[in-house]
C-alpha cells in the first residue's frame, strides 16, 4: 500500500470549470494551443496553479482542435518532435512571464494513445521533452511503450492510472464511445481508484462479476481525472476526500 499519490488533471481546454478543480489537485496538465487552449487561457491556467500551489505540467496534443485532438493524424517521427516542441515552447514562454515552473509532460488524446503503443511515436515524444528539459518528468500510459521509452532514455516517468476511464484486459484504456470507457458512476470511480491507489490494480472489461475480464495490475504514480466531463469538479472534490479518509497524501511528484 503506497502513503502518497500524484493527482492530475487537464485543464486549460476550455471547457471545464478550473478554478473548481484546482483545489483539489496537485498537478495540471495545461492545453498548449493544439488540440485546445491559447495564450490567455494558459496564462490564466498557470495563475491559478501558483495560486493553489499545484505543479504545471505541458499537455500537447495532435493540432486539431475540431476533434479535441482524440483524431489520430498521419505524422512522421520528426513533425511530432516538432509538434511536440512548438507547444512545450509557448507554454514554457508564458509560463516564464507568470514566474511558474513547468515540471511534466504529459501528452493528449489520440497522441498518447498511440505513443502507448507505438514505440516510435514514443521515442519521438520523449526525444522532444529531452531536448527541451531533461528534468521534466514525462506522464505516460501506466506500463505502455511511452514509459518504457521515457525510462530507456533516463529521464523521470510517471505511470499514469485513471479514475474515471475503463480498461481493457491489456491495460490500454477502452475506446472512447465503446461501452464502459468513461465511468459515469462516482461511486465506481472512487472504488476504482482504491483499487489503482491501494492495491496496484484494477477491474477491466468483463470483470466484475460478469464472464471474461477479470484484473490486471498496474503501477500507479500518478492518478488522472479528466477536466472536460461536466461534474469535474464534484469527483475531484470526492476522489480528493476519498484518499483522504484512506491516509492517502495528495502531493505533486
């Protein structure tokens, strides 16, 4: 049983309420422009992280914003560097102005589900983060290619586990618009959480009483809620409060 867990969230995307979230976790993982976000909303992001004390992490993606960035596009190795250090920069820019360091790299959408499996989208995406600051630590799928890439090339991961997605029996996340991929039910999202957190392992399709499925394991540095679902803000407060109550200490890695 760990005593401390990373919680993050995406934020910045325009379309969750951030200042409601940010008190109850402690990291953010702000749009840089690509698959959302612009100057004004980063710079408002990265206030709000200083005024909470929660570490601000780069959350590139895909630029296509039509799509929220959940669309997979046909790059080469180099354009995702290059994607990848375009974004990293202007955030870090303005995050200089604001007297704010960033601490991770996380990617979105379609661009991590894919660097989860392609080993050379993953080398390409940690690559680029190596480039541009050794010392960030890079948010990965928990036990994927992008965090077997980020510790070949010796720069910090975090396995990344998630509170409110389900799982597949190889530990990928289940397909948006597949049935069970995004947990409505608070209260299956706080029991999946004690089991990621506590336990090191989690429920995945099939399981739970039905035929199939079963559990998995899987390592937990840092748990993730996502910042565009309508009610946000009340499972942060709740999952928050959960690992509370079980001696759990929230902390940025």
């Amino acid at each position: 049983m760990r005593d401390r867990i990373d919680f993050n969230c995406d934020l910045g995307e325009g379309c969750g309420d951030d200042a409601a979230i940010l008190p109850y976790v402690s990291s953010a993982n702000i749009a840089c422009g690509g698959h959302a976000g612009d100057d004004a909303s980063m710079r408002a992001t990265l206030r709000l992280c200083r005024e909470h004390g929660v570490a601000a992490g780069a959350h590139p993606g895909f630029e296509d914003p039509e799509h929220f960035g959940r669309r997979t596009l046909p790059l080469s190795r180099d354009e995702i560097g290059m994607l990848m250090l375009g974004q990293m920069a202007r955030l870090a820019a303005i995050a200089a102005d604001e007297g704010v360091r960033l601490t991770h790299v996380k990617p979105h959408g379609a661009l991590y589900n894919l660097a989860a499996d392609d080993r050379i989208v993953a080398d390409a995406i940690v690559a680029a983060v190596a480039a541009f600051d050794p010392n960030l630590i890079v948010y990965g799928l928990a036990q994927s290619q992008l965090t077997d890439a980020t510790e070949a090339a010796g720069l910090r991961v975090a396995h990344e586990v998630f509170a409110e997605r389900g799982y597949a029996a190889n530990g990928r996340l289940l397909p948006r618009g597949q049935a069970g991929a995004v947990i409505e039910s608070l209260e299956q999202s706080i029991q999946q959480v004690r089991d990621l957190v506590l336990h090191g392992e989690v429920a995945v399709a099939g399981g739970g009483g039905g035929g199939g499925g079963g559990r998995i394991a899987l390592r937990a540095d840092t748990l993730c809620l996502h910042g565009d679902r309508g009610d946000a803000p009340a499972f942060a407060r709740a999952v928050h409060e959960a690992l509370q109550a079980d001696g759990i200490r929230i902390a940025a890695l």
